[in-house]
C-alpha cells in the first residue's frame, strides 16, 4: 500500500518514541478485497490495542501449539516505517482473525 512505501524511514533516535503504553492505531483508511488480520490484545513496543491491519503479501500465519505468535502487518509508528519490513506485532491467535478478502477500513498508523 503507499500509505505504507511512501512514509518516511525511521531512521533517527528521536523520530519516535521507542516504546509507549499510550499508543493507539489511528489514521483508518478503506481498502477493497485486502488481506488483513483482526487483532484483539494485541503488543507492540509497550502498547496494548485491538483493531484491524493490512497484513503484507508474503506474511504466513502459523497456527501452531503456541497461543502467541509475532505477525507482520503494514502500518506505521508515529508517522514512520521501519526499513526492511512492517512493524511486527506480537498476538494471541485466540483472539485474531485473517480475512483474505476484506473490504473495510484498516488502521495505518499509531500516536498518542
């Protein structure tokens, strides 16, 4: 998605914070016939939060013995990308749900 690819690289320590308990998915945008995934619970970086996110074309979700697993999605963090990859947000598969043909609207960032 270019909401993702054009977002500028986080690069710099102070470009974000590096863990809050605050952040919260903001900025929902729609998407047609997307692969997404459902999270409730979910953690990253110190936050807790549940919503909607476009997962990328190459994630694989196993559903293995572990109720928790690290699943990579396309959003951004306080305005920023990682480099290499989407952020890696750490979740319970109880309490996640794959759509591959979602027409809705996902969250595409974080703030406080």
């Amino acid at each position: 998605m270019d909401f993702y690819r054009k977002a500028p690289v986080w690069e710099q320590q102070n470009d974000c914070p590096k863990t809050t308990k605050l952040a919260k998915p903001i900025k929902p945008v729609k998407v047609k016939n997307a692969r997404v995934i459902e999270v409730t619970d979910a953690k990253y970086r110190g936050s807790t939060f549940s919503g909607t996110f476009l997962l990328g074309d190459q994630v694989l979700i196993l559903d293995g013995k572990n109720k928790s697993t690290r699943v990579e999605v396309l959003c951004k963090w306080f305005g920023h990308r990682l480099a290499t990859r989407g952020l890696a947000f750490t979740i319970n598969l109880k309490k996640a749900r794959v759509n591959d043909s979602y027409t809705g609207e996902v969250f595409t960032d974080f703030s406080k």
